[in-house]
C-alpha cells in the first residue's frame, strides 16, 4: 500500500511527504463489577500521509502541509482524489520553510517490553487479574471497568529517505470505583503502560479505593488559607509538566517562554531540592522518524536542551529530538513520613488539576485531601487550591517514595510552603 501511495503521489508531482502505516491487533475487555460484559478483538490498519507543498511568499521560502487518512479498502482513484485534496489545502498554509527529517532504510526494531513475549490474550489475563487483586470489600469496588491491550507496527517513510519500522504493545484503560457508604460517592481512574507494570497497577487500585473510602467520609471544607500543601502521583506529574513544557522547542520560538539552555530555571536560591529531569523515550522513532533516546532537560534546576520536532528545531538551529511525553526525575530528600511531621494538607484528588505552563499557575477544585492539624488526620472535600510554581519551587521538598506510571517516573510526592487555598469561612 506504501507503494502505491507513493506511486500517486509521483503522479500528482507531490515530491515532499511523510507516510506513517499503523497496523493495530488489540482485545477489548468491558466489565461490569468483576464480570466479563464484552470481549472483542480488533485489527485496523490505517495510512497518515502528510504532503508538504513548498513555494515562495514576498521573496520568502514558505512550505505547507496537510494530514490525510488512507485506508486500504480505498481504490486508486480515490486515493488520488484524497491527496489532491490534501495538496491543494497545503498551497493554502504559509509556515517558514524548514526541513523534514532525512534518514535511511533501518532495521526492524522490536518492543522492549514483557507484553512482546507473550499473546495479546495473556497480557489481558495478567492485567484484569492485577486491577482486581486488591477489590475484595463489600462497602468499596470497582463498578465497572474497560481493559485494552494492543500491538502497534508502524513503518514511517518520508521523501528524504527516512524509513523506519517497529512495534510497541501497550495496556490502557479506565475503571470506576463506588462506595456506597456512608454516602454513595463514585471515582474515575485511568491507566496505560507500553510495558507489564503490574505492581504499579496494583498500588493505583489499591490507593484509588482507599481513596474513594475516604471520599465517601469527607465532609467538610478545609478552612480558607495559606497552607502547607502535599501534592503525590498524578498531580505532581502534573507539575512536572511546567518545565517540559516551557522547553519546548515550539514554546520557545514563539516566545512564550524566555527559557535559554543554562537557565538557572528552578531560581537562583534552591533552598529546597534541586530538579534532575530526564526525557524518557517510549518509542524508538517519533511520528516524524526522529530517532528517540533518553535525554537529560535539566540537571539541579539547569536548563540543558531544548526538545521538540523538526519543524521548530529548524527556526531555533537545534537537533531535532522528537516529542516526548514520558520523564524521569530522581527521588528527593525526604520520606513521606518526615514531609508530613508538621502540619499539611495533602490532596490527592481534585476535579481538574491544572499546570499553566505560560503562567506557571497551578491549581484545581479539591475532590479529597487530608488536613493534619498538628493532631489528627481529617478527610477533607470542597474548596480550591491557586498557586504559582515561580513563588514556591526554590523551596520544594520531595519524597523518598517513588512513583510510576507510563509518563512519569519519580518522587511521589512533593511538599510546597504557603499555597492559597479557598475554603470555608470558619472551621465546621
């Protein structure tokens, strides 16, 4: 099929252009409480195909481009009618010109993972019975629950002589968990994993149940005030974002970052933990076919690349590196027991926890956290956290504890002083 299209495209004079072929194989599992409702297995193959149509504007290079689907059920014709189409929307888009990835024939490259020892099947079989280990209370479950499990090859040829293959397995899905006493209170989890992380899916469903305990008991507001917050798993994943984000190739030549590599960008006072960040590589090529490796962005709160594809890493005169989505940062100083010997508010669940990566505000609507006083530990639910990581991450304090999940592995957790918190007036 890569043949053909490149054949058309030939035809048509489109001499720029990137294909990606996907062929996916993936069991779908729907369960209702620890019931199988629906199994299905699908396979789909499809073709991205992005043309480029380079030409000049006011004396200047420019190039376009446009994204179109091909599947192989379509006839040649309509094939041509696609990438025509797509062209045509190309001349339209004026970018500055830059280059696309050159390259060569390479080597099938194999996934790295367990999954790629073993059957679609048993790689399903060995994640349901981890999602389930720790579901055995009355009072809190899982109510439902969706388990995907798929095997990707890719092949991505371009018309610079790139052409690169490999495959990658990966797990996703989404459970609820319900507790129905003391008052019926219902949570929503999500997880993926390109490799057998099993452990780490047993500890989610685990605190997610806890969690959802918990949720049910809350039932007052945290007072309004400055607080000493913890923040642990996904949502100091969340905050790591911050600095992935301002580095990136993109944000940088378009000025919405002021980063520069060797930026002090943790501050020029850490009094807290310095940041080690690590751009981890889940895939051997990026869509572009950038070869991807691991990569260290910053080092003691150092600034020490830029990170993006080749479209901006062209205007900045950077190797392009590809876009990553997974990092790895070193664990920090303290255990959870010492981040939590004076008075703290730990939430561990809000609605919609977000890092503004141009402001550096972060914050969210708290769904469940827990107040310790100085006395005793209290469920708490309602209010809102509104912080700037620019006032507070010279004097952040991280865990020894370690956490994991497909896109982030790393402390679990992260102290910050005097964050704002919207609650109640006066304590209930």
């Amino acid at each position: 099929m890569i043949e053909q299209i490149k054949t058309v495209l030939a035809q048509l004079g489109i001499k720029e252009y990137r294909i990606m072929e996907s062929v996916q194989a993936s069991i779908e599992c729907f369960f209702v409480r620890k019931k199988l409702d629906l199994k299905r297995r699908t396979d789909l193959t499809d073709y991205d195909v992005v043309v480029f149509c380079p030409h000049e504007q006011d004396g200047k290079k420019k190039l376009g481009s446009s994204a179109v689907i091909i599947h192989p059920e379509m006839d040649t014709e309509e094939i041509r009618q696609s990438l025509q189409k797509a062209y045509h929307a190309a001349a339209l888009v004026s970018n500055e010109y830059y280059e696309l990835n050159a390259g060569k024939r390479e080597e099938f490259v194999r996934a790295d993972s367990q999954f790629a020892g073993q059957s679609l099947e048993e790689s399903t079989r060995q994640i349901v019975e981890a999602l389930y280990e720790a579901d055995n209370a009355e009072k809190v479950f899982i109510n439902s629950a969706e388990v995907f499990t798929t095997r990707t090859v890719r092949r991505i040829v371009n018309s610079r002589g790139v052409d690169v293959s490999y495959e990658t397995y990966l797990v996703s899905g989404e459970y609820v968990v319900q507790c129905v006493e003391p008052q019926d209170v219902e949570t929503y989890h999500h997880f993926s994993y390109h490799d057998a992380k099993l452990d780490a899916l047993r500890q989610d469903v685990a605190e997610a149940l806890a969690m959802t305990q918990s949720r049910a008991e809350a039932e007052r507001a945290p007072r309004a005030g400055k607080y000493t917050i913890l923040l642990s798993g996904k949502n100091l994943q969340e905050i790591m974002q911050y600095y992935c984000g301002r580095s990136g190739a993109g944000v940088v030549y378009q000025k919405y970052s002021n980063y520069q590599i060797g930026d002090q960008v943790q501050g020029d006072a850490i009094q807290g933990d310095a940041l080690t960040i690590y751009m981890k590589a889940k895939e051997p090529y990026s869509d572009e076919g950038i070869a991807m490796k691991d990569r260290l962005l910053m080092e003691n709160g150092t600034l020490k690349m830029f990170h993006g594809g080749c479209r901006y890493s062209y205007y900045l005169g950077i190797e392009p590196t590809g876009n990553y989505t997974s990092i790895s940062v070193p664990v920090g100083s303290r255990t959870m027991e010492e981040l939590k010997a004076s008075p703290y508010l730990h939430i561990v669940s809000f609605s919609d926890f977000q890092m503004d990566i141009m402001s550096g505000h972060f914050g969210g609507e708290i769904r469940l956290a827990f107040l310790y006083d100085g006395e005793k530990v209290t469920p708490v639910t309602g209010g809102s956290v509104n912080g700037s990581i620019l006032a507070v991450q010279a004097n952040m304090l991280f865990s020894k504890e370690r956490y994991q999940n497909d896109e982030y592995e790393g402390p679990y957790a992260v102290r910050i002083e005097g964050v704002d918190v919207a609650g109640t007036d006066q304590d209930q």
